[in-house]
C-alpha cells in the first residue's frame, strides 16, 4: 500500500500517554495519520455498516450511511509493541488476560510484548459497555480476526523482506523466520519505517481452540504483581494536581423534594464551594474532612410521600404491575406452547407454589468514584463504570455540550457486577468542578453505596405444574413479577408450557445485577422440580433425566453429579443434598450442594458445592474457576441472607455491620469440573455460574430438615428464623 493513499474512514486517533489529544474527521494523508500514531503497522476491524448514533454522534458530513463501526484497534509499533485498543472496561473479571491471550495466540507474539488501552472515550472504539457477558464472545472474537489479520500481513512484509514466498516462512514468539534457515526478522524490524494501515471484516480465519497455543492455557493474570502488591491504580487512586474533595448532601428520602434550603456555616469555610443546582446541592473543598464538615453544616428541608416498606414489598409488587415491560421486567426469554389446560388435565400430579425474591445490594469492593476536570470548555472525567461511552452522553446531556468534549477515562474498577452502568459519582463530580472551577474528586462511602445505587430487582414468581405417574412433565406455566426475564424459559421438553415476565412499579431503583434475572429465575424452577419430584416420590436427579434432552445440559449435570457422588449420598437427620442445572448467556451449568440444617439449633452450614461448566472453548481455566468460585461464593449470600431492608423510602440496613455478606466462616469445600468444549465458540463466564447455588442450597435444605423455604434469602436467620 502507499504511504499516501487516503483512510477513508471517520477515526478518532492519538498516540496513547504520548501525544496531546487530536480529533481526526478524515479522510486524510496517511502521512498525517502516522505523525499521530507513529510508524508500523495499523489494523482495523470494520463490523460492518453501523448507525451514526452507535458511534456516539449523530452528525454525518455530507449524509449517507455512517462508517463501519471500529469494533478493535491493533498497532505494532517500531518497537515490537503491540497496542490493542478496546472499549471493553476491566472490573474485576480479568479480561485484559484474556484479550491479550486472544491477540498473542493469532499474532505468534509474547504475552509480554501486548499491552492493552481499554475504556477510554478518546482513544478507543465505540462499545456499548462491559456487561451481559458479551467481551468473551464478541471483543475476544474480534480481537481473534484482528490480530490474525495482523499476522498475515507481517508475513507479506517478510516475505519481501527475504525474497521468498510466504509459503516458507514462519511465525512464532514475535518474529518470523525461514523454514530451515537460522535468519529471521521481529515484528518490531519489519515495522520499522513501513506506514501500513489494514482494514479487515469480520470473517477473516483464525485458529481453532483445537490448535491453540497461548489461549486455552492458564496464563497468569498480567500485572499481578502489581495487585498484589498494591501497586496497581484503581478508579479510587485516581488524583490531579489541585484536586479538591467534592461531597453530596442526599435527600431525608427517596424522591424527596426540597422545600428550602440554608448554606448557612458552609459557605463561611475556608475553601469551600457549596452547588445548589435544582435539587442537586453539594460542596467543594480542599480536603476530604472539610468536605465532611461543610456537607453536615448544610441546612436542607424535603418532603417525600409515604412509601412502601419491605415488609409489604411481595404484595406490592404483585398490586402495581405494569404489563409489557418495566424497570427489571418484561425483558428475556420465554414464551408460551402448547395448551396449559390440557396439560393440567393430562396430570396425575399437580403443583403450585410462589417464590419471593428480595432486593440486594451489589456491594463491590470499590464504592463509586470519580475525578472530573473542565479545562477551555471541554470535561475529562475518570470514573469507574461498565458502560464508558454511555456516561460521556449523559454528561453531554446534562451540560450542553458536545460529546467530542467529553472524554470519559475508566482505570481498572474494584468491582461492577452489573451495578455500574451509570455514572451517579461521575455527573456530581462534574457539577462540582464546573462551579469550583478546579478539578473536584467525589468519593461514594459504603453508606451512599449501600443506599444511592440502585439494586438487583426483587421479585415474585408464581409456577404452576403438572406431571405424570412416570415423571413426565406435562404443564409448566410461570410468571415472573418484576424481576425479569432472563433465564426465564424452561429448559425441560414440555410441550404445554407458558413462561412470562411481567415488569411493575418498583418501589425501589433497580437495574442490572450479575445475571440479572437468571438467578430468581433459576431458584424458583429449579427448586419446583425438587417439589415435584418429592411429590412424585421420584429422586430429584432422575425426575431431571427423565425430562431433559439438552445435550449440553445433560453432560455437565452427569460431571457434577459424578463428582460429587451423588447416589452415595442418603439425605436426613440434619443432613442433605441437592442440585439445580441451568443455562443462560450461552453457558451451561449444574451445581450440587451438601448442607447441614439443625432444626433445634437453627444453624444452616453449607458443606461442600460443585459445579460443573461449560461455556464452550475455555479460554483460561484457572482464571475461569477464580471465576466460578466467585459467584459462588456470591451467589451463597444472596441466598441464605443477602436482603435489602427499607422503610418509607430509605434503606434501613445501609452498613456492612448490617448488611450481612459471606464470610470466610460461611465458605464450603468448592470444586469446579470445567467441560472444555473446544468445538464450540466460547461465551462468557462471568455472570451464569451463579445462578444454580441458591436452589441446590434450597433443594439441600429441604433434603436435610424437610423445611422448604421458598424465599431469597432463604436463612438470614437460620431455620429457627
């Protein structure tokens, strides 16, 4: 290609930490390209058509249809490093190892020589946020044809570099050299000088998970040193010269209005900027102390209507629904089949029963934060959020501005787990900054986190079944209220089946959760087949046998089982076992756990858990049962005591004194079996291997003291509560 052929594509571009920020709308030179840049070579991946909003702007020159959507972004530089641009934010999950795993396996190149720039406004692509366990299946895979794409064209300069054909050339460990030959020549050497930009779509050839390499091995987590030694920055690190400390004065209650309000001592402090914007009043100071002391010394009067408690949450919920949608409502799977009523009839056996589910909370490790800067009219901001370029429009939104003047930087994150798609602490920052004229750091303390942020959906879910003598299964109807609709389909062959989600008035804000509603889902069907196979005297193990055919699911339900030996088990005197499978976000799974249930003393003590997984091609298998572990270890909060408590619009239980999340003591013996599908795509593990440890615990429960319990959380207070 020559150096002066146009790029006809619409880019944002900046050599990362080396160069002042520099907007390109182009076509243009290359040559003008690579003084951004630097020289070597460039390689796009064009997803194809995308809709001028997807690209954050919606002003297109000229009209016509927007340019293809710049899903990854690779760089070898004179150097031999290899810079990989991804929009894709790091929160705990690890997936700056494995994207580097997915480049250095097509690449030939070192681990070592890949650095990953992730989630930053201005100088990555697009992308629509880090949640639904979408970075495996999508980033990874494009990353894959990227740097595959990368490699072929490295073997053309090679090839001209030793006068041969490509056909006796290899690549490995970052160079490439002649079959049978001791000359070779690094990526670095052949870039060196060379201006190359290379487009490639989306279905460029990559290596098969059977032949890999780097990916599919148990690359240790890159920087790790760093983490553990404390060294690694996070959104909470974050600090720019002239910082001062921002903090909010929050309402008596949720959707409180303000009557009136005072400054009073406030705005005498030395140093201190009190915003009232509307009902939004905060403070600016020099130090996070007087910050403190100037937000309490703020006189405020609200109001706010009488509101529901968690006392009358169910019955609420069930009162005010909203039909076709709703906050953590009417989204997901399901879907109706066959005659609900014939299918009753049919039955020998016939079941109701209904499920609750609480809100919780996320808590992540690292409560909100946020560090904005205004500088000649245009906003950076560094927060931790999962969703980088949805809060750069909020913040266009809210200030006016156009969204090429904001710039939204997300370090490393302490932690999301769906519960950071906003940017609550990034918009207060801002406002602060804006009004004190210096850069202003606002920092959430687990009381605000706990109260502020919005939680997991509760929910109420009502299942209806009916079976035959032999254990078939011949009507399932379910309804969710409220909490949605992920995981909501039935995974069992029932040919009379009706599954809904139904969205209502939350009295509480809501959203996204790990699994969103996968988990409330799983709880209520999974422990409804243990009530029906009780019912039907059958063991709960064969009652599923007889009523799966999903292959996937039937395999990893036989590795589980098999570890865990679950026919050596006989359940009773305090003493139980139980299971649940479950699918969802292309994932697989099933979980086996043993309890202890005293009901004289109350104690509940989960013992040991297993879980068998399978998402399809594994691409780092320590790292994927650090994944799995956790969730389980999560999930086992949510549910025995994980429960949001709030009264007249506040929540009552805001501390972790309070708000009671597993601990060391709490932990069982765990063990992961992972099914290595190297035939199939991989899909994402962060968020469906939680979604079976509450019904097996419940299935558990009921084995050792026959006490169904048919609420999440199941035992805050042990079975005597």
């Amino acid at each position: 290609m020559n150096a002066t052929e146009e790029l006809t594509l619409e880019l944002e571009l900046e050599r990362y930490e080396l160069f002042e920020p520099r907007r390109y709308h182009f076509a243009v030179d290359r040559r003008e390209f690579f003084k951004v840049l630097g020289s070597g070579l460039v390689v796009l991946f064009l997803a194809g058509p995308a809709a001028a909003q997807e690209s954050g702007t919606n002003r297109r020159r000229g009209g016509g249809q927007a340019p293809a959507d710049i899903n990854a972004w690779l760089h070898i530089g004179e150097d031999g490093v290899v810079t990989v641009f991804t929009g894709k934010a790091e929160v705990g999950q690890n997936i700056r190892t494995s994207l580097t795993q997915a480049v250095a396996e097509e690449l030939r190149a070192p681990a070592a020589s890949i650095k990953l720039v992730m989630a930053d406004t201005q100088l990555t692509p697009y992308d629509m946020g880090t949640f639904g366990s979408m970075t495996t299946p999508q980033m990874a895979s494009r990353l894959h044809k990227t740097a595959a794409a990368a490699r072929e064209a490295l073997l053309d300069l090679a090839a001209d570099h030793f006068k041969t054909d490509r056909a006796s050339l290899q690549v490995a460990d970052g160079k490439i050299s002649k079959t049978g030959s001791t000359e070779s020549v690094t990526f670095g050497d052949l870039t060196k000088g060379q201006k190359l930009v290379k487009s490639v779509g989306g279905d460029g050839t990559t290596t098969p998970a059977s032949d890999w390499k780097i990916a599919g091995t148990s690359l240790a987590k890159v920087d790790g040193r760093d983490f553990v030694t404390g060294k690694h920055k996070y959104a909470s690190d974050i600090t720019v010269p002239g910082m001062l400390h921002g903090k909010v004065l929050r309402p008596s209650a949720f959707e409180a209005a303000m009557e009136s309000f005072d400054a009073g001592a406030a705005a005498l402090m030395p140093g201190v900027t009190v915003v009232h914007d509307g009902d939004f009043i905060g403070v600016a100071a020099p130090d996070v102390l007087s910050a403190e002391h100037a937000v309490n010394a703020l006189v405020a009067k609200w109001t706010a209507k009488p509101q529901p408690s968690s006392a009358e949450l169910f019955d609420y919920l069930r009162k005010n629904v909203r039909e076709g949608g709703g906050r953590g409502g009417g989204r997901g799977g399901g879907g109706s089949s066959g005659s609900i009523e014939e299918g009753l009839a049919a039955a020998s056996h016939k079941l109701q029963a209904t499920y609750n589910i609480a809100y919780i909370a996320h808590v992540p490790l690292e409560p909100r934060s946020a560090v904005a800067q205004w500088e000649d009219g245009k906003l950076t901001v560094w927060t931790g959020t999962q969703r980088p370029f949805g809060v750069r429009s909020d913040l266009a939104a809210i200030f006016s501005i156009p969204e090429e003047n904001v710039r939204v930087i997300v370090p490393d994150t302490g932690a999301g787990y769906g519960g950071k798609h906003t940017g609550e602490a990034a918009i207060e920052a801002a406002r602060l900054a804006k009004a004190a004229g210096k850069p202003v750091k606002v920092a959430w303390t687990r009381q605000e986190e706990f109260t502020w942020a919005y939680f997991r959906p509760a929910g109420v879910i009502d299942v209806t079944s009916g079976a035959r003598d032999d254990g078939t299964i011949t009507a399932w109807e379910f309804h969710n209220y409220n909490s949605g609709g992920s995981g909501l389909d039935c995974p069992y062959e029932v040919v009379n089946k009706k599954c809904e989600a139904h969205g209502s008035s939350s009295p509480l804000r809501q959203g996204s959760y790990r699994a969103l509603a996968a988990t409330a889902n799983n709880f209520a069907r999974e422990s409804h087949m243990d009530e029906m196979a009780f019912a039907l005297k059958m063991d709960p193990l064969e009652f599923r046998l007889k009523n799966l055919k999903n292959s996937r699911l039937l395999a990893v339900l036989q590795a589980a089982t098999e570890t865990f030996g679950w026919h050596k088990f006989k359940s009773g005197d305090g003493r139980g076992v139980g299971l649940a499978v479950g699918t969802e976000k292309g994932s697989y799974l099933a979980t086996c756990a043993e309890v202890l249930a005293d009901k004289d003393s109350g104690v509940v003590k989960v013992v040991r858990a297993v879980t068998a997984f399978d998402c399809g091609a594994v691409v780092n298998p320590n790292h994927l049962k650090n994944q799995i572990e956790g969730a389980l270890v999560m999930g086992l909060g949510g549910a025995l005591f994980e429960a949001i408590e709030f009264s007249n619009g506040m929540v009552t239980n805001p501390f972790l004194s309070d708000y009671r999340v597993p601990r060391f003591s709490d932990l069982p013996k765990i063990e992961v079996v992972l099914v290595d599908r190297k035939d199939v795509p991989s899909a994402g593990a962060g968020e469906t291997p939680i979604t079976c440890i509450a019904p097996a615990i419940g299935n558990a429960i009921f084995a050792a003291s026959n006490i169904r319990l048919r609420s999440m959380p199941m035992a805050p207070e042990g079975l005597r509560g």
